[in-house]
C-alpha cells in the first residue's frame, strides 16, 4: 500500500500536511473539509501537537457513525450496533499493506494500553480497505502477522458490502498502478454510536507513539469517569538523517554506528512481520551472499535495522532469527523509536539505502513495490551509484 491518500502523490501528501499545519487545522480537518465526510468538520486550534508535523491530533466530529454488519477474522459477522455502549475505534487497514497500516495498529494497541483497566471498555474494529484481499483469510493473516488476533476484530465482506462502509466514512480505496491506496483514517466512536473524532495516520515510525497517546486521550475522555492518561510529550521526536552519526544497539550485543563518518553503507530496513507477504527469510539469508562479495571487492558492507517500534512483541524479533538456518554474516541492529527510519525517509518495509560515506543516499529501493533485487541487479546497481 503506497502511503498517501485519496491517489495523491507523497509530494500532495505533505503539503496538504504544511497547509494544515499554516492553517491551524488538522490532516483530517482539511479532508472533512473537501467533502470526504458527512459530518460536519470544526477546526482545532493550534497545540502542542502541531511541535510535530507528522503527527494529526484528529478533529472533532459529532454526528451518528454509520452503521454496518461485516465478518471478523473468525468468520463471524459483527455489527456496530451490537457494539453500543462501549467506545468503539474504527480503522481502515489494507490486510496486505507494510506502510501504514501497521502504523496506526501499533498505535491503536498503545492507545489501549495507556488506558489501563478503563481499556476494558473499548472496543477495536479495523476495516478491510483492500479491494483485492476482501477474504476473511487475508484479515486473519494479518492479524496473525501482527499478533493481534484476540486483541481486536479486523472486519471485511464483499465488495459491494465494503464499498458501502467506504462511502459511508469518506473513504477512498482503489488498485491504482498496480499498488493499493486507501485513506489512513480512524473513527473513535463514543457509547453512544456518535463518531467523535478522526485521525489520519502519517507515514512516520516515529509518530506512532504520540498517536497512540494522542488516541488514549480521546478515548478516555468518552469512558465513564474519564480515567487519567499519562502525560507525555508532543514535541517533535528525533530523527537521524545519514548526516547525523547515530549508534544502534546490535542484536546479540554491540552496537552499530551509522552516519556521517562511518564509511558508506548498504542499509535494509525491515520489519518481521513481512513473512506475511515474502519470503523475508530466504532473502535475509541471500543478503549473506552480498556481504560474502563485498567483503571480498571492497564493497559497502550491509546494515539490516530492524523497526522494533512496530513489532508485535519485544520476543518476535529473536525469535525470527532464531528461526533461519544459520545466523545471519551482517549486522542486525534496532531503531526502537523510529527516528532512523523517518531521518533516512523510508516509506515502506522492506527497504534498501545506499548511503555514502558523507551522508548522502545514493539509491533506495523499494522492496515491497517492486521486490527483491538478485545478487547481480544489487551489485550492479551498487557500482553505477558509487561512480555518480
């Protein structure tokens, strides 16, 4: 899933984003705004949300939520009705999608947890917004990449049923050049069945924290006795550009140092759970070969980073690599807080860089629009970058 919205191109996409934030309004305030919704928009005044540009602190709604009845990963049919007296949270995902999506699930699980026991009153709905995975299979594959199958209820139908929902919330879901694009948008929905505010999700690891935190807080202040959230800060996270030298704690111990001074890099970016839509086992192992050849050539050796941020468990990595044939010859080291992988603009996973040894990135591939390269494409490309 490509992450934009609407079929906007990424360049749209953040200046409907710096548009917002001159205006003073929310993301999601200038697409109620242009008609994607039924209900009414009313801007939010500036706060301390706008510090970080990647991150939409929503905007108010107060209209009834249209209703619908689709089918769970379970193969049982819910309606939003039977969910009335809880506070319902309404996200549309893509089951297939390494942008986003994961995203706002990792924050819409952060928002639950912040709330603590008051969490027992929420209810999370995601809603397929894929026109070309509209089985009940692809919503449990995804919920089972993620380890969310108990912890909330990811809902499709035909295609006629979902189009219906989409229309219903202002939601735009179409194949376009082969590549699926959906509206990132999440409803909270208050007890009373009247949406209360919407969010949209930026492409920004290093977000999905304040989002989650930011969703707690709207929740909580529909739950009975408006349980207390934590405070925490909406200041603008840190990013390491491949300027910035940055040091990353390296799987089995150690540490990996990137940036400005540390010599050109190959660097993947990934996450485990894309064992649901490739083979990533096999290509990390292949990798192997690469490192082998630049060992020998003098070629930039390769860097995997693993977005521990959005991984279901602290566990799901180790116990991914556990379970290739053989440990990997590379590095693999961690960007918990996203802040590498917003500084190097990556914009889906997996995803290749070659950064020169003065901060510059020579060429980025995009491993899951247009897979994996073989070893001879990868040098290759390698060589002719070095020569620019």
């Amino acid at each position: 899933m490509l992450p934009y919205w609407t079929g906007v191109s990424r360049r749209l996409h953040w200046t409907v984003l710096g548009l917002a934030l001159a205006l003073g309004v929310s993301i999601g305030a200038l697409i109620a705004i242009a008609g994607s919704s039924s209900t009414e928009a009313t801007p939010i005044a500036v706060t301390e949300s706008f510090a970080n540009p990647n991150l939409d602190p929503g905007i108010a709604l107060n209209a009834i939520a249209p209703g619908f009845t689709l089918t769970d990963q379970f193969g049982k049919r819910v309606s939003l009705r039977s969910l009335r007296g809880k506070v319902v949270v309404v996200s549309f995902n893509d089951p297939e999608c390494t942008t986003i999506c994961p995203l706002t699930t990792t924050a819409l699980l952060r928002a639950k947890k912040l709330l603590g026991p008051a969490a027992s009153g929420v209810e999370l709905l995601g809603i397929g917004a894929n026109p070309e995975a509209t089985d009940v299979k692809s919503v449990r594959a995804y919920s089972e990449a993620h380890e969310m199958l108990h912890k909330w209820r990811f809902l499709t139908g035909s295609l006629p049923e979902l189009r219906r929902v989409w229309r219903a919330y202002g939601i735009e879901a179409a194949v376009i050049n082969g590549s699926i694009d959906h509206t990132p948008a999440t409803y909270i929905v208050g007890p009373d069945g009247r949406e209360s505010r919407l969010y949209q999700t930026a492409m920004a690891y290093s977000s999905v924290n304040q989002l989650g935190y930011e969703m707690a807080r709207s929740i909580a202040g529909l739950l009975p006795g408006h349980p207390t959230v934590p405070e925490e800060s909406l200041a603008p996270p840190a990013l390491y550009d491949p300027h910035r030298p940055v040091t990353l704690p390296r799987v089995g111990g150690g540490s990996v140092r990137l940036g400005s001074g540390s010599g050109t890099h190959l660097v993947l970016f990934f996450d485990t759970w894309e064992t649901q839509i490739t083979n990533l086992r096999a290509q990390l192992e292949a990798l192997d070969r690469y490192q082998a050849v630049a060992e020998k050539n003098g070629l930039p050796p390769l860097v995997a980073i693993d977005e521990a941020g959005v991984e279901a468990t602290p566990e799901a990595l180790p116990r991914f690599l556990r379970s290739l044939r053989h440990p990997l010859s590379y590095p693999v080291a961690l960007d918990r807080t996203g802040g590498v992988a917003d500084g190097y603009r990556v914009e889906n996973s997996p995803w290749l860089e070659l950064v020169s040894a003065q901060g510059r990135i020579l060429f980025h591939a995009d491993l899951a629009e247009n897979g994996w390269p073989t070893l001879k494409q990868l040098l290759a490309r390698i060589r002719v970058a070095q020569t620019k």
